[in-house]
C-alpha cells in the first residue's frame, strides 16, 4: 500500500509497478480490517477499468 486516501481508497503499487487504487471488500470492512502503508494485500482488479480494484485480503 502506498498511501491511503478519503472513503476507505488506498492507493497501491502492484508488484510490475502499476499503481491502483482500491476500495476495502465487503469481508474486510465487516471485520473492521485497518491497513498501514508498506503492507502486502491481495487485490482483485476490475475487468472494466484496469486502474481500479477492490482489497480482498492481507498477505502474511
């Protein structure tokens, strides 16, 4: 994660160097799940708009 922005976005880097920006997934946001910058998530990237994505989970 880079950096977060307003209304649950988060500005990420994928690993190739692209950048997105992503909205928590409904479980995430059920479990009140918080993300710091530097962490590692699974992101889900939409098929309509490749600049946009939703988190789904955490990694390690």
């Amino acid at each position: 994660m880079i950096q977060r922005l307003p209304n649950q976005m988060f500005e990420l880097e994928l690993e190739g160097g692209a950048r997105v920006k992503a909205h928590l997934g409904e479980e995430m946001k059920m479990k009140y799940t918080r993300l710091l910058p530097g962490e590692r998530v699974r992101v889900e990237i939409s098929a309509f708009d490749p600049g946009r994505g939703r988190v789904v989970s955490r990694i390690g």
